[in-house]
C-alpha cells in the first residue's frame, strides 16, 4: 500500500502526537544530566526539578524588595500590550479592509499603499517609535499595530471582493444602501476570516512585543527574559518560555472555541 | 404605454459589440423567457434590465421611468447560485428582504414582529417553514432557489428577473420548480424576465420567448457587430398561439 493511505489508528494517532513532546522533554532531560554530572555548578541546562522548583517560586513567592509577584505583574503588562495592539490592529484592518473591498475609490487610493507599507519591516521602524512615542507603552502597542495590521487588511479586503458579486447585486435589489451592505452582508462574512487573521498574527504580534520589552521596559515577560539572561539563570528563562508558550496557546485556542460558537452558518456548510 | 420599454438599447465592452439596436416593450404581468446560443448577450441583456450595467446607448424604462445607474428596489432577482445570504437564517433572508431598505439594516420591535410574521407567512406559501431557523448551506439546491424567489418577491419588486435560476437543479426538481413559479406567478401577477438554455422550459413558462442572435455576421472580425432579438415567439396559451383568437375578436367567428 502506498505510504498516502496508511492511517493510524485512534490510539496510534494520540501516541504518535504525544512522541515529538516526549523526545523533547527526555533528550533535555538526559543533556542536563550529562552536563550537570561533568559540573553540578552548570547553569545552561537545569535539571528539569530545578525549572519546577523555580517555576513554583516565581508564580508564588513576591519579591522581597516589592512585595509583589513579579510573573504576575509581568504578564499583566505584556498581555495588555499584547491585547490592545492587536485590539486595534483588528479594529484598523476590518475598517480598512472593508472599505478596500468594497469601494472602487478606497480600492485605487489605499490598496498599493498598503501593500508597499507591509513590506516595510516593523523591527527596522522600533528606534522611530522610541523617538516617537517614548520608551512607555505606546510605543510598544504601535509596533504590534504597524507589524501586523498590513497583512490582516491585505487579506480581508481580499475576502470581502471574493463575496459573490451576485450577493451584493441582490442586497441592492432589496434596497441596501452602502453602509448596510458593508454592516450586514460583507462583515458577518468576514468576521470568522478576521478571527482566523488574528490567531495568525498573534504569532508576529508576540515576536514585535517581546522584540519592544527587551530594547527598552521596566516589566512585562520579554524584559524579565532579557534582565536575567545577564546572570544565566536559564531556569527563570525558561520558566517564562514555557509561560508565554502556554499564555499563547491559550489565547489561540479561545479564539478558535470563539470563532466556532458564533458563527454557525459556517459549520453547516462542511 | 408599455410597462417595461426597452429602446434601441447598444452595449459594448471596448471594442466587442455585444448587443445592438434591441427594441423590446413587455406589458405589465407578462412572463417573458430569453433564449439563445451561448454568448449571445442575453444575461448581458439582463444585467442591463436589472442595472448592474448600464446601456451603451438607448434606454431602458420601467413604468415610464428614467433609465436606472444602479440596481435598485424596483428590479428582483434570482441568480443561478449565491442568491441568498449565508449568514443568515432561512426566516432572517426573508425579513432581510425588508429590513435592508432601513438605514441601518435593521427592524426593531413591532415592525421586526409585523416583518417575522410576513416571513412565516411566506415561509408556508413557499413550503420552507420546517427549515425557519436553519442556514442555506443546510438546504438542497431547490429549497435555495425557492428561498431566493420568496426573498426577492418579499422586496415588491416591479418586475422579477430569473438568470438561469433552475440551471444547477435537477430534473425532478425543475419540474417542481415550474409549478411553484406558474403558481406564485398567478398569486401575483408579477412581470417576469428569465434567462434560460432550456428552450422547453422556456416555451413553457413563458408568454413571449425572446431569442438572442447575431443577424449580422463578420468572419474577419467576430467582435464587430452584436447580437440582438431575432424572433419574438407568442409561447401563451401553452405556445400554441390565437387559440382563443376568437374571445378577442368575435366578428371573427360570424365569416
């Protein structure tokens, strides 16, 4: 038989996910060994307990100088950038997307713009917004926005003029103006599109936030990675890895279990 | 004077003549079946009665109306696919039929209630009402186009245009179909222009059988000259014509 049309079985198939996870958690674990049996003072590699003792102390124990969790006030911080860039990136793409897709004259005036500013790369723009807009907050949430919004609206304007031309006709025959087409055909029909945008963009949106925190902040999960890079204390970095890893994985599945509660009609077609 | 005239209409894209001089005047209640070869211009020809396009020169009048720049409510239509909303419930189609005429889209509280009402009254004539809530993805080709007809006709739409609407059906269920239309049409004594390639069902359906056709042919240069109606069928009265002649004309029948 050929190799297209072996399928495991259901038992197989759990097994076969969980293996990748395994073999990375055990060739770590046998690494750490053989370097901390050379070494036990070797800081690269903690032994996997070590990560756990750390993991507990920095989700717990506040800090003696502040009095507060740090890990909790740094995801505090990150996730609000995080969310409010790519809040408005939503906001801004949907917008414009719209009005690309669905007027000739936004159509001739913005599409080009739009698609020369998403080949300029963001991170090569971070020093104008530090000189911009300061090394607070602002400067952090522009970048997620001018990183990912490009994209998003490249891709939605695209969905909006694959709606069937005879939709639209037919909503003007029911004598929809241009503001009810946009509100109630084109972006019920792009909103599932919008949601599967951000849990992509969520990716880079993350790249732009840690890139920000670790040039220049005083809290949020990329400047603590950065802080004690200084001292090797890889059990704190990689405490935070796994967070943010955990932290993304969360939110990716929030917006899927979103995207399929409210939409459906898209259910009903497959 | 004719309730839908068209006058010496042209259309053209750049250098491609497509249709010329078509002359054409429908009374109001008249269902009127356009054939022709593939090509030959005739759901350009509807694309112009619906205004999605408009003439290269000539006019287009409904009730005595100027020429229109954009489909508007006065124009139904039913495509052959993608004629309903996907988004929206069966019963919520219908109502859109309604709502989208408002500002924003939208009917609130007794009007959405008198609007839902309509809907399920039409829902039952249109034989859907066991599928109110469900989404069109979940209906059969036949229950779509029939929620397209009912959505179009809830608009009060002067005249009905049918682009090929039975063409992705079945056999059985264009048949069913037919009945559905004659039997809406009779309720309603809607003024009808449908596009086909079935020249049966055209004939069938049809009062007046209007065929599309290139009199005028240049084999260096296809594009130059375009299509017009070639044969204007009397297809009433089951397309046997001047069966009840002698109602008409009574001095007829004393010779």
């Amino acid at each position: 038989m050929r190799l297209i049309n072996h399928i495991p079985g259901r038992p197989g198939a759990v097994i076969l996910a969980a293996l990748p996870f395994v073999a990375l958690v055990v060739a770590y674990t046998v690494a750490s060994d053989l370097r901390l049996e050379a070494n036990p003072q070797d800081k690269l590699l903690p032994a996997p307990g070590t990560i756990l003792e750390t993991a507990q102390r920095l989700f717990t124990e506040p800090d003696k100088r502040s009095k507060e969790i740090l890990l909790w006030n740094d995801t505090l911080a990150s996730l609000a950038r995080l969310l409010g860039g790519v809040g408005i990136s939503a906001l801004l793409s949907l917008v414009l997307g719209l009005a690309i897709g669905l007027m000739p004259y936004a159509r001739s005036a913005l599409s080009s713009f739009i698609a020369v500013l998403s080949m300029v790369p963001p991170l090569a723009l971070l020093p104008i917004l530090f000189i911009m807009f300061g090394l607070g907050e602002v400067s952090k949430v522009v970048l997620i926005v001018i990183g990912i919004t490009p994209f998003m609206t490249r891709d939605l304007a695209q969905r909006v003029m694959e709606i069937p031309k005879e939709q639209i006709v037919k909503a003007q025959t029911l004598g929809a103006s241009s503001s009810v087409i946009a509100l109630r055909v084109a972006l019920p029909q792009i909103l599932p599109r919008l949601i599967s945008n951000v849990r992509l963009s969520l990716g880079s949106a993350w790249l732009f936030l840690i890139a920000a925190e670790a040039v220049a902040s005083n809290v949020g999960l990329g400047y603590r990675i950065f802080l004690v890079r200084r001292y090797l204390a890889m059990d704190v970095i990689l405490t935070y890895v796994i967070w943010i890893t955990l932290l993304a994985f969360i939110i990716d599945w929030l917006l899927k279990t979103l995207s399929r509660r409210s939409f459906p009609w898209m259910e009903a077609g497959l | 004077m004719s309730f839908v005239s068209v006058r010496n209409v042209w259309q053209r894209y750049g250098d491609r003549s497509i249709l010329e001089r078509v002359n054409v005047s429908v009374d109001e209640g008249e269902f009127i079946s356009i054939v022709g070869a593939s090509g030959c211009g005739k759901s350009t020809f509807l694309r112009m009665l619906l205004a999605e396009e408009r003439p290269f020169k000539g006019e287009i009048s409904i009730d005595g109306g100027e020429t229109a720049v954009e489909p508007n409510r006065e124009r139904g239509v039913v495509f052959q696919r993608y004629s309903v909303f996907p988004h929206l419930t069966v019963r919520n189609n219908l109502i859109a039929g309604e709502s989208f005429a408002n500002p924003l889209g939208r009917l609130r509280g007794v009007a959405r209630k008198e609007a839902a009402d309509r809907a399920d009254r039409m829902l039952e004539r249109i034989g859907l009402n066991h599928v109110a809530d469900q989404y069109p993805a979940a209906l059969s080709g036949g229950m779509q186009q029939r929620l397209a007809i009912g959505q179009a006709m809830t608009a009060k739409p002067r005249i009905l245009l049918l682009d090929e609407p039975f063409g992705a059906l079945d056999p059985g269920t264009r048949v069913q179909m037919h009945d559905f239309l004659m039997e809406l049409r009779v309720e309603t004594n809607m003024t009808v222009f449908m596009v086909t390639h079935d020249l049966q069902e055209g004939f069938k359906l049809g009062d007046r059988v209007l065929v599309f056709d290139k009199p005028r042919w240049d084999p260096q240069d296809p594009g130059l000259f375009g299509a017009t109606i070639t044969y204007d069928f009397d297809a009433s009265n089951d397309g046997v014509p001047f069966q009840d002649i002698l109602d008409q004309y009574p001095s007829l029948a004393a010779g």
